[in-house]
C-alpha cells in the first residue's frame, strides 16, 4: 500500500488552500486523525467536509475511510525509519558524514519503495518488455540514472538508448513509432528539456513511463505510466544525492524484472558479456 503520509508531503505545495491546511493537520497529528469522524476533522481544520473529500481525491483515495486505512498503514511503516534527514554542515567529521550519507540513502530508498504502486510497475515492465526500442531520457543528475539503465539493458540485449540532452532528446524523439517506450527521468517533472520530448513523443504515441517526484507535474501528466522516487534533500538540492538513489532504486527493480521475464537468456547473456569484460582486463 503507497505511503499516503509520504504522498501528502510530496503533493502539498499542489493543494489548494483549504486542502493544505487539512494536510498540515494530519502531518500534525496522523494518529489523532485515526479516530476523527469526517465532521471533527472538518471543524478542527475550518474546512468543509468537501474540501477533505477532494483532497482524498487528489491522493487516488476513494474517500475519508479510505484515508485513514491508509494512513494507519503509513504509520507502522515508518516505525521503520523515524530518523529524519540530515543535512551536511560545515567541519564535519568523516566519521559523521559516512554515517550521515548512509543514512540518508537508506530512508530515501524506504520512502521510495513505500510510494511503489505494483500495477503501475507491472505496466511499465510490460512496456518495456515488449518495445521495440527503449529511449530514456534525463539531464543532469537524471543523467546519470538514465545512462545506468542503459548499460543495464545492453547487458541483456535489449535494444535501449540514454539521450541526456535537449537537442538529442528531441532528434531521437521524431523517429519513434507507438512500438517504441520512452522512459522520462525527472524528480520535478518540470525539466523544460524533458517537457518539450515528451510532448514530441506523444504526438509519435510511442509510450511513456515517468519517473518524477509524487505530486502533480508536466511530465507525469504526459506520461500513461507513472514511477515515483522520494528523496528527502533540504538545502544542497544541487547535489540531488537521494533523489538519483532513489531514481536508481527504481530502474533496479525495472531491470531485475526484466531478466526475471526471459531467466535463462538473461543469465546466458550476463556471463557472455562478463566474460567478454573481463578478458580485456
């Protein structure tokens, strides 16, 4: 079950208003919620039953019993990691900083998979298993999660491609047909390189899979499949350290799935090309 406390975070800044303070109230106060009849919330937070109702459709709910249940179970999974993220500071010590690191790593990786929706994951392994070609596209540190999937899927002869420019992107983009999937890696789903590709890709009607921040966003709109990465970064958003693990998390699962589907060519053309690989060494 997606973690419905980590989507409200993610998705808050696209609420209205009134929606933002019924979410403020339940980041506030999760377990206090569990008990509250609709009407209760409603006075507590000064809104309309309505306005709570919409904001459960804005998380895919089907209504407010429907919240809760899945607020109760965001509880106990984050029982699983209530250490927060830290941000690095200045002097700090190795010690620290390996700690620090590891620890972030560790919780964007559990928050991404408590965001995992299996049918959309078994959409986007279908897609992908039975593509002509595979076109993925990122810039920056989307980049370099592109190109891993890249070198992943040659490994297994898949015919896969990483395009990690606007004009590339954009030329690759023209000659796709509705046989073809693009997979579009952007944790704010508002990279205007990614944006402009996708709408070419769409009038192809190639078929997409996004990988972008939860929340409402150009290019999970696009998109007819959407996979969704949770990093947790405060100030040093340059880095975009947690976000690429988590968008790496995402496209291992693709992968493992994807060989898991053909096992046995899988394995032969792994040790093929580890062999191949290692006698140049």
């Amino acid at each position: 079950m997606p973690n419905t406390i980590e989507k409200l975070r993610q998705c808050y800044q696209d609420l209205s208003r009134a929606e933002q303070k019924v979410a403020e109230y339940i980041l506030e106060n999760p377990f206090k919620v569990l008990g509250m009849p609709i009407a209760n919330l409603s006075e507590e937070t000064a809104t309309s039953e309505a306005t709570i109702i919409r904001m459960c459709r804005s998380l895919h709910l089907k209504g407010y019993t429907d919240l809760k249940l899945n607020i109760s179970a965001s509880l106990n999974g984050e029982k699983e990691y209530k250490d927060r993220y830290e941000d690095i500071s200045a002097d700090a010590n190795l010690t620290d900083i390996i700690q620090l690191v590891s620890n972030n790593n560790m919780r964007s990786i559990k928050l991404t998979h408590s965001l995992i929706d299996e049918a959309q994951m078994e959409k986007a392994v279908s897609a992908l298993n039975c593509a002509r070609r595979i076109a993925v596209i990122g810039v920056g540190a989307s980049a370099i999660v592109a190109l891993d999937f890249e070198q992943k899927c040659k490994r297994i002869n898949m015919w896969c491609e990483a395009f990690t420019d606007g004009h590339s992107q954009l030329t690759s983009a023209v000659h796709l047909t509705e046989k073809d999937v693009v997979m579009a890696i952007s944790y704010s789903g508002e990279t205007k390189e990614i944006v402009d590709t996708m709408k070419v890709v769409k009038e192809r009607r190639a078929q997409t899979i996004s990988i972008t921040g939860y929340g409402n966003n150009v290019v999970q709109r696009l998109a007819d499949v959407n996979l969704y990465a949770s990093p947790i970064e405060k100030n040093i958003r340059s880095g975009a350290t947690a976000s690429r693990i988590a968008q790496l998390n995402i496209v291992d699962v693709l992968f493992t799935a994807l060989a898991s589907i053909n096992f046995e060519d899988s394995v032969r053309m792994l040790d093929e090309t580890r062999e191949v690989l290692r006698k140049k060494t």
